[in-house]
C-alpha cells in the first residue's frame, strides 16, 4: 500500500483541531452547568462529545493508513466566561473547521485518496450543523438581551424542581 503521507498529516491536523474544540467545548460546559444554565451546558456537552467522535474517526482513518496518531491539541483552552464571547468563540472555530476541512478534502482528493475526501466531507456536514446551532443561539441572544439568560435559568429551576419531585415520589 502506498504511504499517504499527506493524507496521515491532514488527518494530523485534524485530530489536534477536533482535541482542542472538545476541550474547549467541555470547559464551557462545566463553566455553564456551575452558572445554572443546563441548556446551553448540555448542548456544548454534547457537542464535545461529537467532536470526540470525529477524533475517532480520523484516528481509524490514520491507522489504516498506517500512520501515527499523535493525540496532541492544537491549542490551549481559552478561559471565556461571558455567555456570548463563549458562543462567538464556538462560532468562530466550526467556521475555521470547515473552511479547513473543504481545503483538506480537495488535497486528499487531489492526492488520489477519495475515501479521506469523503470523511472530511462528511464531517464538514455536522460541522455546519454546530456552526448553525451558534449562530442561532447568538442570534436569540441579540433578539432577547438579557431574557435570553433569564429564560435559561427558568429552565434550570424547572428542572430541579423536577428532579425534586422525582425524588419525592420514589
Ligand atoms: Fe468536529
Ligand atoms: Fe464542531
């Protein structure tokens, strides 16, 4: 088999991208969760957790390539507290993601290697769904200011009242 060398460091590349957006994203996450607004924290929670999964996947591809797997972010967590900056830093890097993956796609297809093609290409996919979901929650965060966060919060007791009546009725 021929050694795709290009395709192993793209791939690379890729894994330390996905690392460092899944730090980030569980960093929100936990940051979220402390301030009361279980909305948003699960939606990055969950989204780390997809991110995670696309590691996996470039991994399966670089070890079938026969490559190595160097497990290494591409950047440290960014200490973001306020709601907005974490959604406009969120924002910012599925749109650098993708404008990566489009390139790294075309090289791998330009190196002859269509099925690391397809996987940038079907990663770009769910990509531009998370792009999408930020860019909706920035947008209700525009529309309702400072509801936006209260409405989250209403949710937040909701569900420890909730939580509370489950446990009365054990
Ligand atoms: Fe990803
Ligand atoms: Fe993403």
């Amino acid at each position: 088999m021929i050694k795709r060398e290009k395709s192993i460091e793209l791939l690379n590349k890729a894994i330390a991208g996905e690392m460092t957006a899944l730090n980030q994203y569980m960093y929100f996450h936990f940051l979220l969760e402390d301030m009361g607004y279980d909305y948003l924290s699960a939606y990055f929670k969950r989204t780390a957790i997809q991110e995670m999964m696309h590691v996996e996947k470039f991994a399966e591809r670089t070890l079938y390539l026969k490559g190595e797997i160097d497990m290494k972010a591409s950047a440290s967590v960014e200490k973001i507290h306020d709601v907005e900056a974490m959604l406009e830093k969120a924002e910012a890097m599925e749109s650098e993601t993708i404008a990566n993956y489009n390139e790294w796609a075309n090289l791998c297809g330009a190196d002859a290697d269509l099925a690391s093609k397809q996987l940038f290409e079907s990663i770009i996919l769910e990509e531009e769904s998370h792009q999408d979901h930020f860019d909706t929650e920035l947008e209700n965060m525009e529309k309702f200011g400072d509801k936006y966060l209260a409405l989250q919060s209403i949710a937040h007791s909701r569900n420890a009242v909730a939580a509370a009546g489950a446990l009365s009725a054990e």
